[in-house]
C-alpha cells in the first residue's frame, strides 16, 4: 500500500507562500503581495480543513516573503516581508495573529529589515531570527532574539554571511544548528550569542539552494540524539540525501539514500510515525516540465527511501507541505511564474491509514487529555478505549513552511505506562528538547495507526499559574484623528497570583514607535491609515497576557479636487479663477492651507479663503497674468496642507493668449 493521494473539491483563492499550523485546527495563509511587484491588496487567509472553507482577509503591509514561527501562545509570529521589489529590500515590521479574534497585530519592529529570514523558537519560548535582506538590500548578518512583552534584544554580528533563509534546527542541548543551504555547518550558542564555525562539512559539493533539512524524531528510546537529514536542492538539482549525528564527538555528514526524484523546491514532512515525507520540487528549477511527482517516505529505523503514490499537480517555488490534525499531510502552491499559482489542494493519506487490503484502518481514538496544559517532566494522562494496543505516544509540533523548509516541526515522543482505559504519559524533560507551545498529541496502535490529535500546551509554569490581562485604559475606546495630532495612552496588568513585572507596548504608525511603560503618555501620528497599537504585560513568572490589549486608532485624511480642469486668460492683465474643494475621508475635522505652483512668470495667484477648517470647504482661487507673462499653456497644481504635515494636490491647465485687439507678433 502506497497511501492515496486526493485533490480538494474548492480551491486556493491566495498565493500560499506561506502556511502555519493553528492549534484550533485551522491554516493561516499569508500570501502578501504574492510574487506580484503591482499588487497593493495584501492578502492571508484562514483555511478549515474540517469545515471545508477558506476566508480571506487583508493586511495591513506585505508580508510577501516572510519568516514565520507560532509563539508559546499559539500565534503565528510574522518576521519582515517585502519592503520593495526588484531589487528586493526586507521589512522591519513583525506581527503576530490571534486565532480567536482573527486578527493581525503589530509588534516591536526589528532593528533592521529581513526579506527570506529564518525564524527559530528557542527553548525558553524567545524566538531567534538570522539572516534575510536589509532594507537597503544587504544581507543581514546579525541575530536578533525576540521575547514576547519586551521586544528583541541587541543585534549579534556573527562572523560570515549565512544564505537567505538559512536551515537553522534547535538542539537538545540548546544551540542552533545551520545545516545550510551551503556546504559548511556551523552552531550559535544563544547562551552567549557566539557561532562555532565550520562543524562539518556536506560530501555534495555545490549549495543545496531550495533543498530541505529535517531534524529527525527525538524520543525516549534513542536518548533525544539530534539527527538532520538534508536533501535535494541545486540546480540542476540532486536527489541525494546527506545525514549527521550531532551528538558525535566529531560530527560528520555520511551520505543517506537517495530519493526517487531530483528535488528543488522541495518539501519534507514529519509524520506522526517518525518517517519523513518528501513531495514535490522538480529537477530544473522553476520548470514545470522537470516536476517530481513521486511520494518517498524516508525511514530513519532503517535508513532508507519508500516509494509512495505520486500526486496531480507540480508543485515548485512557493508550495508548502503541512501535516494535519488528522494525520494527513496538505500540499498546496506552486509559483515558478509572476502572475500565476496553482490554486488545486491536494491531501495525501499515508498507507498507515490503511489496511493491507486497502480499506480503512481503525484508529485509536483519544477520549481526553488531563491536563491539557503540560509542564515539563510531569505525568499526565490521556483516556483512551485503546490503551492496550498503544505502542507509542508523540508530540508533533504545528508546521509552519515555506521556501522548502518547515521552521516549526518538531516530532518528540514521549515514555508512558498503560493503565485501565488510559495511559500515563511522562511530558518532556526540557524545552531544548520540546519548546514551549501547542503540540499535536498522537498515539498509535501497534500497526502504526495513528489517532486523530488532541492539541495540547507544553508550558515552562506550573498550570495552575493565571497569565496576567493587559488593559488599555487611555483611550477608553477606538479614535479617530486628523494627521498631527497625539493621543495620550494609559494601561495597567492585573494578575491574580503574581505581579506585574514589565510592560509592553507597540504604536505601528506612531512616534515614539514603543514605550517600556505603563503610561507612555503622547504619541503622534502623521500619516492617514489605521493603526493598531497594543499593550503586553509580563508577570514574575515571565508569562504574558495570552491576549494583547489593542485599540483601533484611525488617522484620517482629505481628498482634494478642483474645477475647471482649464481655462484661458488673455495677456495685459487678463484673469479667470479655480475652484478647490476639501472634501473629508474618515472624520477628517482639520484646518486645510492652500497653496500654487507652476505659476507663468508675472502671474499672480489668490486664495479666497486662504484655508478651510471644519475638514471640509472651498476655496476660490484666482489667477491674474502680468506684464512679463509669455504666452503658453501652463500646469498649474494647487496643493492642500494641514499642520500635520499631509498635503494633496490637484494639477490644472492654463492658457495664455495674445489680447483680440492686439495683431500678431
């Protein structure tokens, strides 16, 4: 049995470049601009697998081309996106999405921009970002460490210049292993933001560009060795396959098996089964006539490739592979060319899903989970009918891919003893082995059935610990403001068993952009938008609201137009005039200034009135042609100001003429 492959009957309405796991079950899409230079609408969306339904919804800024992890709290966290095209320049922005309200928030921007970064949870739940292009389109050298409610600490120069989305895995012992996509290995200790360079060197000569790199299964049995396997990538590209034991004295990478299929712009998935599964890519890269079609799993027990069903549909640039709640596995995308994507989902059903004859296995069901919040090292229990016939029990962290490498999956398995009806199951030892966060819990049975996951939490504090609650007490509500003008904030944190240790807040579109305070007191915003800051707050234990606080702070705008589009005035004096009018776009209430430019040499202009207030009027300008006046046809542009620097202009066409009476030159 090779597993089933199925394509969905709706389709993909967004670019997929990116994909993330929700522990509500659901798949947040961020597409951005989606390898369109033109487009304005940035878009993400949320995908049901259950439900069968996909809802779009806009952004704020593109976040085409981003790096995404999920925090402890289970929201996806964006880092950078794509501040220009062509050439590329990296955002400094970064937001994270709340599952609950459906919603994007802006949080502390980096110090510098990161277009392709790589984005790693580290195992005190801080999460690590390298490399990526700057906003002048250099490469970012540095490391940056964020933590949730006080934003990212200092760069960390390192000493060479990583790829673009480097393949970056968190270790057992706590450093962060890059395995490429070049042939060097190196090692950053977060401990003292130090790299060991050159810890081994890959046996395929060329760079593994849109190859990908797994951190294999980390279990009880083995003693949590850290194994990576790499493979594919290049162009043309390879199928060869290259694994290292990073526990070794000397660690060396040992070629593996190779797979079916060149691969590059491949993906590779963990399945709750400890195999590995590698779908698509193609041989050329961007070249759809070279796709890889074939289904390998990849068994780490004995160190060789499967071949499986292969699927419809080429999937190259821009496609993504993600492992379910359900066990299955979903591709979606593919975007060698500007303009175009495919938008057909396929679902692939591994053979462990099935009996030999090719019916449905029965799976094990879990009935519950006590308590759904872990804390490390201690017991818990799942209720299960079919506890005698479990044979192992696995977190599966939620995969957020891109680019051909999954920067979230994790696969840790867990020691258990069976009782009646349950299983008393030990949590992980450390969050080097199992970062803090949501985890898909699995049993399987002893054929290698899986059940359907139950989402659970694995958390440095006691479950018992209350997180802390963040109120924004100044504004009251959501505001609306003309350009210039500061609104004053306030908020305080409440925690029923510990206090308030640090506070948080974020002002996108404001100045300052943050403050470390509880009242920040004025900030200013200039530019028309809406913005939503929000507040964070962190208690002695280090937990945070699971819930920022935000208002909705809407900075509003004008439009300006003016009529006649032209007119003609004679030499010697001759005059005519312009209507301006300052029409309001949400709430506008300021003060407009009225200004001319472009004027013939000798003509005059007046504004009566010079201003309008209220957000709204009009003005009536009129132009006057003096004795130097030559005659021509002339753009005239009349220019709207208010206090807050935010001007719009309007361009109208005179024409001077020689008077009737007088003959021609």
């Amino acid at each position: 049995m090779q597993g089933q492959w199925s394509t969905l009957p709706y389709q993909m309405p967004i670019n997929p470049v990116h994909m993330a796991l929700m522990n509500n079950g659901k798949v947040l899409v961020v597409s951005g601009s989606g390898n369109v230079p033109t487009n304005t609408s940035y878009a993400a969306a949320v995908w049901d697998p259950q439900a069968g339904t996909i809802t779009t919804q806009p952004l704020g800024w593109d976040m085409f081309c981003n790096g995404m992890t999920i925090l402890p709290d289970g929201r996806p966290f964006v880092v950078s996106g794509t501040l220009q095209y062509d050439p590329f320049y990296g955002q400094l922005k970064t937001s994270a999405y709340d599952p609950v309200a459906g919603t994007f928030t802006d949080l502390q921007s980096m110090a510098h921009g990161r277009w392709y970064p790589t984005v790693t949870t580290l195992g005190d739940g801080r999460v690590m970002t390298f490399s990526g292009l700057t906003e002048t389109g250099a490469t970012n050298t540095a490391v940056e460490i964020y933590t949730v409610g006080s934003g990212w600490s200092q760069e960390y120069v390192a000493p060479w210049t990583p790829p673009l989305y480097p393949r970056l895995h968190l270790l057992p012992n706590g450093t962060v292993f890059y395995s490429g996509s070049t042939t060097s290995s190196s090692i950053f200790d977060p401990s003292t933001q130090t790299w060991t360079m050159n810890v081994a060197q890959t046996n395929y000569s060329g760079t593994r560009t849109y190859g990908t790199s797994v951190l294999l299964p980390l279990t009880p049995a083995n003693g949590y060795k850290p194994v990576v396997i790499i493979m594919g990538g290049g162009n043309p590209a390879t199928a060869t396959s290259e694994i290292i034991d990073l526990s070794a004295g000397t660690p060396q990478w040992v070629y593996g098996p190779s797979m079916s299929q060149a691969r590059v712009e491949m993906n590779a998935t963990i399945l709750p089964n400890g195999k590995v599964v590698a779908l698509g890519g193609s041989a050329q890269d961007e070249n759809d006539s070279t796709a890889s079609f074939n289904t390998d799993l990849y068994d780490p027990a004995t160190n060789t490739f499967s071949t499986g069903a292969a699927n419809s549909y080429p999937r190259l640039y821009h496609s993504n592979a993600l492992l379910l709640p359900d066990a299955t596995v979903t591709i979606a995308g593919s975007n060698p060319a500007r303009g175009t994507y495919e938008p057909h989902m396929e679902i692939y059903s591994p053979a462990y899903l099935f009996n030999p004859d090719g019916s449905l296995a029965t799976r094990p069901a879990i009935t519950s989970v006590s308590p759904a919040s872990l804390s490390y090292g201690v017991g818990f229990q799942v209720q299960t009918p079919d506890a005698a016939n479990v044979s192992s029990v696995v977190l599966m962290r939620p995969g957020a891919p891109t680019h051909a490498f999954d920067m979230e999956q994790r696969l840790v398995g867990l020691s258990f003893t069976v009782g009646s009806g349950l299983l008393n199951v030990t949590a992980p030892p450390n969050g080097n082995i199992a970062p803090p966060g949501y985890y898909m819990l699995f049993i399987l049975n002893s054929a290698g059935v899986p059940s359907v996951a139950t989402f659970v939490q694995l958390s440095a504090t006691p479950p018992s610990d209350v997180p802390p609650t963040a109120t924004i007490t100044n504004p009251a509500s959501d505001i609306s403001v003309n350009p210039g003008d500061s609104v004053f904030f306030s908020g305080t944190g409440n925690d029923p068993d510990r206090s308030i240790t640090a506070y948080s807040w974020t002002f996108p579109g404001g100045n300052p952009g943050s403050s470390p305070v509880a009242t920040p007191g004025n900030v200013t915003y200039s530019t028309p938008g809406s913005y939503t800051p929000s507040l964070t707050v962190t208690d002695n234990a280090g937990l945070t609201n699971q819930k920022p606080a935000t208002r909705t702070i809407t900075v509003t705008d004008f439009s300006l137009s003016a009529t006649p589009g032209s007119q003609n005035i004679s030499l010697l004096g001759g005059s005519t005039s312009y209507t301006a009018t300052v029409t309001p776009v949400t709430g506008f209430t300021g003060t407009v200034v009225f200004s001319v430019s472009g004027l013939p040499s000798g003509a005059t202009a007046t504004f009566n009135p010079g201003s309008v207030g209220g957000g709204s009027g009009s003005t009536t300008m009129t132009l006057r042609a003096g004795l130097i006046t030559l005659p021509g046809t002339y753009q005239i542009t009349i220019t709207g100001s208010t206090s807050g620097g935010v001007s719009h202009s309007k361009t109208v066409t005179l024409a001077v003429g020689l008077p009737p009476l007088l003959p021609p030159l």
